[in-house]
C-alpha cells in the first residue's frame, strides 16, 4: 500500500512540474487588409485590424513558432499582410534576426502576402 502512494504522489508531482512548466504564449495579430476587404480582414479581431489571442507554449521556441505560424495567410484576394508579435509569460519573444515581427521569418512570406491584385 505503501508503494502504491509513493507511486500516486510521483505521477501528481510531475502532473504538476510539467504544468508548472508551461507558459502564456500571447500573440499579437496585426492585419493590413486589401482595398475594401477590411471588414473582412479584420472578422477576425472580432472587427480591430489588432487583437491579441492567448496559447500554451512549452517555451520560449514553441512560442516564437507558434507566431510564425499565426503568419499564415490563405486568404490572400483579402489579407495583403499581418505582422506578427508575441510575448513568452509577459516577455517580448524576437523573430530569429532579434526583431519583432515574425513574418519576416514566415517561409511562404512572398507566395501569401501583397498578391491582393492577383
């Protein structure tokens, strides 16, 4: 019996070290819509062309991927680009060249962004 609380309280303890080690990944959107397509564009900021939505991140790295996968952009005849920021647990997170912006670091950058005309 004895054994099998040991066991309990171990499985409870690391249940709450890796709770404990996950952190607030907020990221900021910020959205640059196509001539006349704002209202769209911005649906979903709830209508703001900014809005802030909240995540779990593991750390800092999950967080920083995690915004430069918010760049992501398929609705590219109404989104012409988004800027991308986020904080780790209330610290600034930088893209990978030490700036703000993650969609720098976005790979399909070119393909999905400014092509509102075409």
């Amino acid at each position: 019996m004895k054994h099998i609380s040991t066991v309990l309280f171990a499985s409870l303890l690391s249940l709450g070290v890796n709770q404990a080690m996950a952190g607030s990944c907020d990221i900021n959107y910020t959205r640059t819509a196509c001539p006349g397509k704002e209202a769209i564009s911005y649906k979903k900021c709830d209508g703001s062309q900014s809005c802030v939505k909240n995540a779990t991140a593991d750390s800092e790295e999950s967080c920083r991927a995690k915004a430069v996968d918010a760049c992501a952009n398929d609705r590219l005849d109404i989104t012409k680009s988004k800027v991308i920021t986020a904080t780790f647990n209330g610290k600034p997170v930088l893209n990978k060249g030490g700036k703000p912006d993650h969609c720098v670091d976005y790979a399909a950058r070119d393909a999905e962004f400014n092509k509102c005309g075409g």
